[in-house]
C-alpha cells in the first residue's frame, strides 16, 4: 500500500498534514490517520473524530452524497 494521509496532533489540534507509509508511524506518535477526510491545520481532534469549528469533518464520500439532488420518489408528488 502506498503512502497515507495523517494528522499531526497536539493538544486536540492538528498542527500539520502528512503523507507516510504506515510503517514509520513509530516515527510519529502523535499521527492520526485521516483516511479521506479533507483535514486541515487548526482543525481539532477529539474523542476520535476530527471537528472543524466544532462540527465533525465528513469524508470525501459523505461530502459528495450530501450533494446529491433528493431521490425523486422521496418526493410528495400532491
């Protein structure tokens, strides 16, 4: 598997972005996998979940289905 994305945290902050194999994790204890969550420096990480102005960080997918018009049979067609 190729390099990933983690977060750099201290004190529930992320104070930088990185891309790594998994393996040198021991490099860095404070990296927290951000899987594909558009993470950001000054975002907070807390109770495992990376929040944004205290609101959590949706992945690349959720973001995406959010975005997508209402399913036409969910519709009230009265």
């Amino acid at each position: 598997m190729g390099p990933r994305t983690f977060a750099l945290i201290e004190n529930g902050e992320v104070v930088n972005i990185i891309s790594m194999y998994a393996k040198n994790l021991t490099d860095f204890p404070n990296a927290v996998l951000a899987t594909d969550r558009p993470v950001a420096i000054g975002d907070r990480y807390e109770g495992g979940i990376f929040l944004r102005d205290g609101v959590p960080i949706l992945t690349y997918e959720e973001i995406a289905a959010a975005a997508q018009a209402p399913d036409e049979t969910s519709v009230d067609q009265t």
